[in-house]
C-alpha cells in the first residue's frame, strides 16, 4: 500500500518534470524565431531608428525583408558603403516600402525615422559615454 502510493507519487512527479522540460524545449526552439526588436542604425549619420514591432504589426512577415532587402544581422547594411539615401530612393533598403506607395516616401517626414543624437542617446541612455567622442 505505501510503496504503491510513493510509485504514484514518483509517476506525477516524472510527468511534472517531462512537461517542465518540454516548455524549457519549446522556448530554446522558438527563440529563433525572435525578431531583431529595435534597431538604431549610427551610420553614415547618427541615428536612423528602425522598429521590428512597428514593421511587424503592419502585417509584415520576415520575408518581407529578410534576407533579400535586408539580412538578419544588425550592421550588414551599415557594413556597405551604399547605405544612404540615394540608395533609398533607387527603391534599396529601406526604400523597397519606403516609395510612397506601400509606406511613407523617404523623401518626406525625415525626423519619424532619424531621430538624432538625441533620440540616439535617449534609446540607449549612453549619453554620457557618447559626450567622451569628438563628434
Ligand atoms: C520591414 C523589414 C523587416 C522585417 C519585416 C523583419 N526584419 Fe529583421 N531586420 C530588419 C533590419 C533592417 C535589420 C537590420 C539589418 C542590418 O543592420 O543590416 C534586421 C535584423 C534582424 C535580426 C538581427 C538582429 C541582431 O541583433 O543582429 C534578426 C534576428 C531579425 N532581423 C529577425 C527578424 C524576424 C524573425 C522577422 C520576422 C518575425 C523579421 N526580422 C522581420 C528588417 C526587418
Ligand atoms: C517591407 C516594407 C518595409 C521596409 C523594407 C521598411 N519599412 Fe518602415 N514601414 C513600413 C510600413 C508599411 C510602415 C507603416 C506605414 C506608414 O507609416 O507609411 C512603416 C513605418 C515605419 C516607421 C514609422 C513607425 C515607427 O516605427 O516609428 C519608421 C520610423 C520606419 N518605417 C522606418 C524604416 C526604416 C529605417 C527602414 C529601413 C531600415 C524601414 N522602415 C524599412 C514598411 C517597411
Ligand atoms: C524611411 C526612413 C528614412 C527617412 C524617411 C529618411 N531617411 Fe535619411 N537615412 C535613412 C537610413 C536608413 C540611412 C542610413 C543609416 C544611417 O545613416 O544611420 C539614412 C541616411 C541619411 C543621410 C546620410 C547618408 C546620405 O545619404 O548622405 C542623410 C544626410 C539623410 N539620411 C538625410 C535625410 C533627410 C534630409 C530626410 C528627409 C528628406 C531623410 N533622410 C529621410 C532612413 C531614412
């Protein structure tokens, strides 16, 4: 009777750590599937702010974007020397959606994406690092 009651109890206690495991499993997997959340790209100029949660709450999926407008690594874009607004304007990058057409133009509203130094140094609170540069 007791052993048969501890055997019960072992049973529970496997089925417990089995599901703890498999939700432990789950997360490990579904973090590839995380976005790249919000970007702030430096260069060439200080600072343009790209939002994965914006983006994606317009109904966009990954391969919207990724990986023939953009890869999915922060830096590849700011890597070449082509990302600029003339680029965008030639309908590269940012300005695949950014035509006026299927987002707004890049060549209007230019503060909604350069948010500055500021902007820069109120996203990442490194302000007094930056104040160091000779920028
Ligand atoms: C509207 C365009 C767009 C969409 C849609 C988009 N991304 Fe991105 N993603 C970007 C840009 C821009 C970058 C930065 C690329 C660069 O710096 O060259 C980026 C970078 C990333 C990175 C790298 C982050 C890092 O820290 O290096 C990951 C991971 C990523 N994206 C995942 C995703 C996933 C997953 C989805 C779909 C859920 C998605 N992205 C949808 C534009 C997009
Ligand atoms: C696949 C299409 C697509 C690409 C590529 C894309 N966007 Fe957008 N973006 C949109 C759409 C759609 C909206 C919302 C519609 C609008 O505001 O016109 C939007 C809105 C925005 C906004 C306003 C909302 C916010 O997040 O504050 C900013 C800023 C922005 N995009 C920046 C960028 C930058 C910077 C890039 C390049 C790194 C980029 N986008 C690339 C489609 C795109
Ligand atoms: C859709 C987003 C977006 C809009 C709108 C936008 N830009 Fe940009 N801009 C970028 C990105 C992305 C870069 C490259 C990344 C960086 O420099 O940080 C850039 C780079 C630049 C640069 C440096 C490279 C070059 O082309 O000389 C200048 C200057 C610039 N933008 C000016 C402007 C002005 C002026 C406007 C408004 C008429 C504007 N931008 C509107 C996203 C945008």
């Amino acid at each position: 009777m007791k052993r048969r009651i501890f055997s019960l109890e072992l049973i529970l206690a496997l089925v417990a750590l089995v599901g703890i495991m498999a939700v432990g499993v789950g997360q490990a997997m579904g973090e590839g599937d995380e976005d790249g959340g919000k970007i702030i790209f430096t260069k060439p100029v200080k600072a343009v702010v790209f939002d994965h949660a914006n983006h994606l709450a317009q109904g966009l999926d990954c391969e919207s974007c990724h990986d023939e407008i953009f890869q999915m690594e922060t830096g590849s874009a700011e890597a070449g020397d082509d990302f600029t607004m003339a680029s965008l304007y030639e309908g590269k990058y940012c300005g695949a959606c950014h035509d006026g057409e299927t987002a707004f133009a890049s060549n209007t509203r230019c503060t909604v994406c350069h948010i500055g130094v500021k902007g820069y140094n109120k996203e990442t609170s490194t302000g007094t690092e930056e104040k160091k540069g000779h920028e």
